[in-house]
C-alpha cells in the first residue's frame, strides 16, 4: 500500500509540472506572438513612414521635374520672340541666350537623311527646268542702279524653288505665315507649305527660306533661325497639351544671298518622354556650311550657267531637302480624320471624314473643306490642341451659333450643322494622354466662304484692270486704275462691315459679344460678309482681359483689369476693320509695323495714325469717309460704353455714308 501511495503521489506531482510547464510554455508563446506583432507593428511604422517618405520624395521629384520643364518653355519663349523689327542679329541671338550653330558642321551631317532618296535623273532634270524658267524671268537691273533683292534676287531664288519644289507642295512669295499669337508670326520671303493649304501659317509651313542680298548671308541665316525657333516653339506647345513627346519636334529653313545657300535646322532640344528636362537646352540648331547657289555670278551680267553645266551643290542640296517633304517636320494638312459628330436632334454618329484644301490655320485650330458624302458646301473646324480650355471655345462657339437660328439663316454667322470630337489614333493613346484628357473637338459648319482679302485683292483688281484700260496714255491709265482701287476698297468696306454690324446685333441681342472681330474673322459667301470663329464669344458684361489680337482690339482689354465686355467693343473693331480694308490689304491693320511690336508700340502707332486720319491727312484719296470713322474710332476709344444701339447706328451711319451721330 505505502507503494502504490507513492506512486500516486509522485504521478500527481508530475501532473503538477506538467501543467505548470503547460502554462509556462503557453506564456512563453503569447509573449513570443506579442513580441512579434510589436516587431510587425513597427516594421509596418517604418514601411508606412518609408511609403510616405518615398511618396514626398516622388512628389518632391514631381514638382521639381515640373519647374525644369517650366523653365524649359519659359527660357524657349524667351528665346523664340524677338523684339528686333526685321532681321535678328548675332548680338540679339546672344542676348535671348539662344544656341548658335556648331562650326564645326559638315555638310552631309545634315543632309544625310535626305540622301537615299536622291535621284540623279531628277536632279538633273530639275536643274534643266531651272536654266529654261530662268532664262525667262531674269532682268538686268538698271545701269548705275545698286542691287535690290526684291527686284533682283528675288526673281532668281523662285525661279530655283519653282524647279525644286515637288507637286505635293506650294511656294509663297511676300506672304506673312500669320498666327493667333503675334510672336509667332512669321514673314519669310518664300513659304512652303502643304499643296492643300490655301494660305501658309506657322503651323502649316514646311520650310521658310528667307532671302538677302549677296554677302548678307549671316543676315539671312539669323533670320530664318529665329522663324525656326518661333515655328518650334508653337509646335511644341501644342504637342504637350497633347501630352505627347516633343523630343521629335524640329523644323527647317533656307538662307540664301543668291550666290550660297545655308540649311539650317532647329530641334526642340526637349528630352525624351518620361526623361528628365534637367540640363537640356531648348531650339540647338544644325547647319551645312555655305553651299554655292550661283557661283561668281553677279547679278548684274547675263547668268553663267546653263543646262550643260553640273548644278551647284546648293541647288542640289534645295532639290534634295524638297524631294522628300516627309522628312521636313510636323505641321502637314490632314486627309483622312475619324470623328463622332452629333447631329440635330442628338443622333451620334461615329465616321471618317475626307478632308480637302486646308483653309485656314490659327493659334488653336484647323479649317478644312469638307469632302466627304453628306457634307456638301461644309468646312470643318478641329481643334489642334486637346486641352480644357480649347474645349470650353469650342463650346462657346456652339452655343452662340444655335442661339442665333436667324443671323445663321441670314447667313450672317456660320450655321451649325454638326458638333463632336476628332477620335484619337491608336499612336496617341499609347502616349498614356488619352485616359482623363479634355476633348478634342470639332464642329461642322456651313457655308465655305473666301477670306475677305483674297475677296478684297479680286474686286480691287477687277476695278482697276477694267479702268486702266479705258484710258489711252500711260498716265492717265494709271491715275484711274488708282482712283478705281480706291473706290472699290471703299465699296468692299462699307459692304463687309455693314453685314458684320448685323452680326453685331443679332449677338448683341442675345447677350452676346464677339471680342474678336477683325479682317481674318470675316468670309464672303456669294457676295456677302459673314462674321466667323465666335471661339472667343462671352456673355455681355464678363470682364475679358487679353482677348483678340491686339491690333483690333481696345487698348484697354489688355491692360492690367481688363475691360467689361459691351456691344461698343465688337463695334470698335469693325471699324478697325474697315479701316484695314480702305487703307491696308485687308488682312494687316495700317498701324501695324511689324508681327513683333511691343504692345505700347501698337498701340501708340494706332493712337498716332488714327489722329491723323481724324483730322483728314493721309486721306489716300478717301475723302471724309475715312476722317469720319477715325473721329468714331477715337469716340469710342474713350468711352466706357455707348448703349448698344447707339454704337451700332453711328457705326452704320459712318460706314453707310449716313450723317452719323458722332
């Protein structure tokens, strides 16, 4: 018994440890788990305060990429905005800190991406073209006479690029590459463009060649630099708000004296997508050295070359970089665009759209002739540029169009026949842009008309061709073909600007106003004007600060408040307008000196000639007229707002020959 005793005791004492090992064990285990969610805890602390520390980081590396690139455009502008009145120099480049070719270039550096294409063949078949189309033109200039390069070289260089310049593209003599914003225009003596656009623009334009008299060279080179860098620019502009790359961007240029020729070639200087912009340096430019043109020749003796001759490695170099446009840069007019339009009564439809002849293109938008089934006698308005604030004028000229059924009907304002977006390609959407990006809108629009100068330049023409030769002298044939001119630039005036006053009142009568009226906003569609591109239209009384171009627009709307937008403000420039008209081209107001004036200087120019005209001198045989819608100008010009008819009576009154109320 005292055995088995034992034994029970000793079973319960191990009973006991066993438990209290148990216990132990389980203690050790939970402060063992505890200790290890603390340690997670703290390691999940660290991760989160390291996640934070790394999404500072990022956003600290953000917004500093973000400076660099806006310091990148910022130092482009600067660069690509001269204020020299005609041709930039080298100290001017130095100024604005833009680069200066390498000189050290070789030629065929930059002209080997043009040189596979070459076709001998055709080159000398060019060349052959040449010498016969010269041998037509040129004209000694007269003896004792120094040379003047518009009368002199600027017969020899068309003569060149009439030979080099394929059928895919169109040459523009004397003709301003105008753009929305006056610090990109451009006036090149010679424009290449698309041969379906039917004026050159900044955008448009595949190639400036710019023009000076032999040994003007330099001249010449730093003055198609400084278009290059303006077309670059604009480019590039457009091309982040489409979120796209802007490393491809670039643009080429010609300089010639008319004895060498210098390609030069402007980059971007923008890094890749997704790269950082530290250290990178906007517009760098590449040149060929001078390339001989014509040689020796003088322009004086009869030409030394002729179809038998080797041409020159200059004309050689034109008719390669010409030969294969596709390799000039962006900026060509589209074909083919796939859009989603709505219709009356809300149906979408999704469609591709043939295009023809690019009509017009401004600082944001395209217009092109509509050549697709159903769309007969319309043009289409796209947009270049995808961003909120595009879109919101396009919605604005929507909604102003269908506000005004009747003017529409008049064919006082353009009707709406459709609106929508372009559809963006596949090549856009992998630039990662397309997810969350503003529209790219569109709107469809009828009638077509002709651009009020080209109208103008015809009826002006017409009158004086058909005076001239009514007379019998010389003299007295030049005298009527002047006074005929002058009378028909006085008949097209009151005509355009009496149906762009009606525009006027129909806006006005809605509650809108324009805010950028002016020659280039105005089409003639069978004789008569129509008021177009209402992309600027707000809501009377909605304070507009830098609106318009400011040639034709109050002086005020660009000063630091701005100016409350009235009726009197779209009637101002329609007189403007008129004036441009009776005493310009129709297209560039009579004060305006260069694209590049400082906004003082317009403005102190406009002051000074409209004072002028008030009191009658420089009447261009214009008689009161012009003194009488000088006097409404300045009226106008001081006032804070005539009520709405008030203006627009004296304004009729003025234009209509009427006794006005001024």
């Amino acid at each position: 018994m005292d055995a088995l005793a034992g034994e029970s005791s000793t079973a319960e004492l191990s009973r006991d440890d066993l438990l209290r090992a148990l216990k132990d064990s389980l203690a050790a285990t939970a402060a063992a788990n505890a200790a290890t969610a603390a340690a997670n805890a703290a390691t999940a602390a660290a991760n989160a305060r390291a996640d934070v520390s790394d999404a500072r980081t990022e956003a600290a590396l953000k917004e500093t990429e973000a400076a660099l690139k806006e310091t990148f455009f910022t130092r482009m502008l600067a660069i690509s905005s001269s204020s020299a009145p005609d041709t930039p120099s080298k100290t001017d480049e130095r100024r604005r800190g833009a680069p200066t070719p390498p000189s050290s270039e070789v030629p065929d550096e930059l002209l080997a991406e043009f040189l596979a294409d070459a076709d001998d063949a055709a080159e000398a078949a060019a060349w052959a073209n040449f010498c016969a189309r010269h041998a037509t033109v040129w004209r000694a200039p007269p003896a004792g006479q120094r040379l003047k390069e518009n009368r002199d070289v600027h017969p020899s260089i068309a003569a060149v690029l009439d030979a080099v310049v394929p059928p895919g593209l169109r040459v523009w003599r004397d003709k301003s590459a105008p753009d929305d914003v006056a610090s990109a225009h451009v006036r090149p003596d010679f424009t290449l463009t698309g041969a379906r656009d039917a004026a050159p623009s900044t955008i448009g334009a595949l190639l400036f060649v710019e023009v000076k008299l032999p040994g003007a060279l330099d001249a010449a080179a730093c003055q198609v630099r400084a278009y290059l860098r303006r077309r670059v620019y604009k480019l590039c502009c457009e091309a982040d708000a489409r979120g796209e790359a802007l490393d491809r961007i670039f643009a080429f240029g010609v300089a010639t004296d008319g004895a060498d020729v210098v390609i030069a070639r402007v980059a971007s200087g923008a890094p890749a997508l997704g790269d950082s912009f530290a250290g990178a340096i906007p517009c760098p430019v590449r040149e060929t050295a001078s390339l001989p043109l014509f040689g020796a020749w003088d322009f004086r003796a009869p030409p030394l070359f002729n179809a038998a001759d080797e041409a020159h490695n200059g004309f050689r170099a034109l008719w390669r970089i010409c030969a294969a446009p596709q390799r000039l840069g962006d900026g060509g007019a589209l074909e083919l665009l796939r859009v989603a339009l709505r219709w009356a009564g809300g149906v979408r439809e999704e469609r591709e759209l043939h295009l023809g002849e690019r009509l017009g293109s401004g600082g944001t938008s395209d217009v092109y002739e509509c050549a697709s089934a159903g769309t007969e006698g319309c043009v289409l308005k796209v947009a270049r540029v995808a961003t909120a604030g595009v879109a919101a004028e396009f919605d604005a000229e929507r909604d102003a169009l269908l506000a005004m059924p009747a003017a529409a009907a008049e064919g006082l304002v353009p009707q709406l026949v459709a609106s929508g977006e372009r559809l963006r390609d596949e090549a856009h959407a992998r630039t990662g842009a397309a997810a969350g990006a503003a529209p790219w809108p569109a709107l469809l629009l009828r009638p077509r008309g002709v651009p009020l100068a080209a109208w103008v330049a015809s009826r002006v023409e017409s009158a004086a061709g058909a005076a001239e030769a009514g007379e019998g002298g010389a003299a007295a044939a030049a005298a009527a073909a002047a006074a005929a001119a002058a009378s028909a630039r006085l008949a097209c005036a009151d005509a355009a600007v009496l149906r762009v006053l009606d525009a006027l009142q129909a806006a006005s009568s809605v509650g809108l106003v324009h805010c950028d009226v002016r020659p280039a906003n105005v089409v003639v569609v069978a004789g008569e004007a129509m008021l177009v591109d209402w992309g600027c239209v707000v809501a009377a009384g909605t304070r507009v600060q830098q609106c318009g171009v400011a040639a034709f627009v109050d002086a005020r709307v660009f000063s630091k408040d701005g100016l409350p937008a009235r009726t009197h403000l779209d009637v101002l420039a329609a007189l403007y307008t008129w004036l441009t008209i009776v005493y310009s081209n129709g297209s560039t107001a009579p004060w305006e000196t260069s694209g590049r004036q400082e906004l003082s200087e317009l403005f102190a120019a406009r002051s000074s000639w409209m004072k002028a005209r008030a009191v009658g001198s420089g009447g261009g045989g214009h008689g009161d007229r012009g003194a009488r819608v000088a006097q409404a100008v300045r009226l106008l010009e001081r006032m804070d707002g005539r009520s709405r008819d008030t203006a627009l009576n004296d304004a009729r009154a003025c234009v209509g020959g009427g006794p006005g109320a001024l």
